[in-house]
C-alpha cells in the first residue's frame, strides 16, 4: 500500500473545502485523492463523514460539456 502526503494528518478546512468544490464539479474520486495527496479510501471516509455524495452526476466531468453534431 503506498502512502501519501498528506497521510495520517488531520483534515484541514481548507482541504475540506477544496473536497465539496471538487465534487461539484464531478471530478473523479482518483483525481481528487491525487489533488488533496489523501489516499482514495480518505477521500471516501471523509466525504462520507460530511455526508457528501461522491455519486457521479449526469454531467461530464470537469464541466465539459459534449458537442452535437
């Protein structure tokens, strides 16, 4: 298992707050574990936590959106 930066520290609120804004933008869970330097299994325990639903939305993520042609 390898560890990260940020492994065993206590969330920050800041932290906390780049997580909710994360999610709003429906960036995937492994994309948000590397940014925050939290393992993926952190980002669940913590989102879990604040009841925060890292279910995907039906939106691209990143807020693209797809072209028509």
């Amino acid at each position: 298992m390898s560890t990260t930066k940020n492994s065993g520290k206590p969330w920050t609120g800041q932290e906390v707050n780049k997580l909710e804004k994360l999610v709003k933008e429906n960036t995937p869970t492994g994309v948000i574990s590397l940014k925050l330097g939290r393992t993926e299994n952190a980002i669940y325990s913590k989102a879990s936590e604040l009841d925060i639903s890292l279910k995907p939305t039906n939106q691209s993520p990143y807020g693209n959106k797809s072209k028509k042609r």
